[in-house]
C-alpha cells in the first residue's frame, strides 16, 4: 500500500480529497502538510488523515524530505510557484529506481486563454485538448500554470519519478473543510471586482470561460489518485494529462451573475456589471481572464469517466458567495 503526502490540504481541492482518499483507500497511510494549527483535530476526525505535519512551501527541507519519504505526493497547494514544485521533484528524484515515487499535480486552464482583447468570442480560437499530445507539448513555463506544468511533465519524461498532471477549470462550489477557503477562481473574482468597485467585462462580453464545479472534479482526482497508487503508467507524461471542465460560460454572464451577489451583500453599489476596455477589467491574471477566451477539452478524462452534473456557476455562486 502506497504512503500518500498531501500538499494543500486545507484548501477547496486538498479539503475534499483527502476525505475522499481515505474513503477509497483507508488502509493507505495519509500525511497531510498545512500550515495551520488549528484545525488537526478535523483532519484527524473527519479527514481521518494518519499524520499531520505543520509547515509552509517555504521549509524547503521539510517539503524535500516529506516528498521523498512518501511513495504518492498529491500537490494541491499551488499550480504557480515553480521553485515550490522543484523541490518535491528533487526530494522524489532521490528515491531509488525500485521504489520510484509519483507525483499527481493539480493544475488549471488558466494555461490555455488566447490573450484576446476584445473580450468577445472568437471562433477560431485554439480549442486545447488533453486527448492531443501535440497540444500538451505546447505548455510552456510562460503560462499561467506553467511554471509547475513544465517542470512535472519534464520529469516525468525523465522518467526517475510517475507524473500525472489534472488540470481544473475555474473551481466553484461550497468548501467542506475546517477552514474557509473557496478557491482561486472565487477569491480572484471577488478581490477584482471589490478593488474595481464594479464587476467588468469587454467589448461585448462573450469571451467565454470554462468552469468545473468541485464536486464534479474531486471524484475523478480521486479516481487517478488511485489508478497512480495501483497501475503501473503506460505512455509519455504527455499522455497522463488530464482536462476537467463542465461548462463553458460568457464573462457577461459571469460579471453579471458576480455583480447580483456583491451587491447583494453590500460589496458593490450597482447590481449590474460594468462594460470596460480591457485595460480596465483588472490587474494581472483577472485582466488578461476577462477579455480572453478559454477554450479547452476534456476527451481523455470524459474516457476515464468524468462527467459534469452539478449546477452552473451562474447558479451556484448565488449560494456560495452568499
């Protein structure tokens, strides 16, 4: 039975899965890595996690050691920091050929937005697909999840550790664990629009989006958690990327589904959204998400199973943000 590490475990994604993990496989020992104190006793209790270490990404040789200790590492934590994700490759490219370690990666198509400015839908944008390998070899470390997705797949094609690389679409839907936590996706839409004081869109808002609702994701996560603790791998890394998306929604109807909600609750003065030029719709990441389509799909993980089935964000975000 395979020892599992779990990076990030407090978060929307890690919270779920490590539930899930033991649920599946309750004779396979867990670690949970988190940097806060207060909530052991839920992951002893609920979690039913079988160790607990306390640190952050930055005890580099706390994180080096645990990755090689451990036979399965799950990083959930971060899908950006590059120096963090070198250091579990290091520490699991130390352990021998006849006990190599693998490594499941959490990501996100956050990759594959084509840097329109128009914010309008643009038929002839590139279409990603995790069923081509041709276009999983197009990542590179310049990508939003790029300076993780690079390094994995290069060391899984190195060949000392197993990678398999699943990548989420924009991640909505309630937290379940000790801690509040509702995602990157959620907490960069908020923080925009309240610095903004107004949510935005582009030219005429039919950029589109794709999104996955958490509890469509965690199954199959928890699906190749399984097959890489199990299954001896077959193909390239290239082959063990995964694409999870469950609708593709405008950035108007975002907007204006996420300007309902605030103002609702008092974080903006106007229930209706705000038609700005890019340069306006926000800085960094949220800026260049807004005016841009993101156009991706998930043939290889709808072969494996998975299948959306829960609410729109349109909908959801009514009850999660409230």
């Amino acid at each position: 039975m395979p020892s599992v590490l779990l990076f990030g475990a407090t978060g929307l994604i890690g919270s779920r899965l490590a539930v899930e993990v033991k649920k599946a496989h309750p004779d396979w020992p867990l670690t949970v890595f988190l940097r806060n104190t207060n909530v052991d006793e839920w992951f002893r209790s609920v979690a039913k996690a079988d160790r607990i270490v306390h640190g952050s990404i930055s005890d580099t040789e706390l994180v080096r050691s645990l990755s090689k200790e451990h036979d399965l590492v799950i990083n959930a934590i971060t899908s950006f920091d590059g120096g963090f994700i070198a250091n579990v490759i290091s520490g699991m490219e130390e352990r021998t050929q006849d006990s190599k370690g693998t490594l499941v990666h959490v990501s996100g198509t956050g990759n594959f937005i084509d840097y329109g400015k128009t914010g309008n839908f643009n038929p002839a944008s590139k279409v990603w697909s995790d069923d081509k390998e041709e276009d999983i070899r197009q990542i590179t470390r310049t990508m939003f999840n790029g300076a993780t997705d690079v390094p994995v797949l290069e060391a899984g094609e190195r060949g000392k550790i197993i990678t398999y690389i699943v990548c989420f679409a924009m991640t909505y839907g309630p937290n379940i664990g000790p801690v509040p936590n509702l995602g990157v996706a959620y907490n960069i839409l908020t923080s925009n629009a309240k610095q903004l004081g107004y949510a935005p869109y582009v030219g005429d808002g039919t950029a589109v989006a794709s999104t996955v609702h958490i509890a469509d994701a965690i199954p199959f996560l928890n699906k190749i958690v399984g097959i890489a603790g199990t299954d001896t791998p077959t193909g390239s890394a290239y082959s063990r990327y995964y694409i999870l998306h469950g609708e593709r929604v405008t950035w108007k109807d975002m907007s204006t589904a996420l300007a309902k909600v605030l103002h609702r609750k008092g974080d903006l003065s106007s229930p209706e959204p705000k038609r700005v030029p890019s340069a306006e719709a926000g800085a960094g990441e949220i800026g260049a998400l807004v005016a841009s389509n993101m156009l991706v799909q998930g043939d290889r993980a709808a072969r494996l199973g998975f299948k959306a089935t829960h609410p729109s964000i349109l909908v959801q975000m009514q009850e999660d943000l409230a």
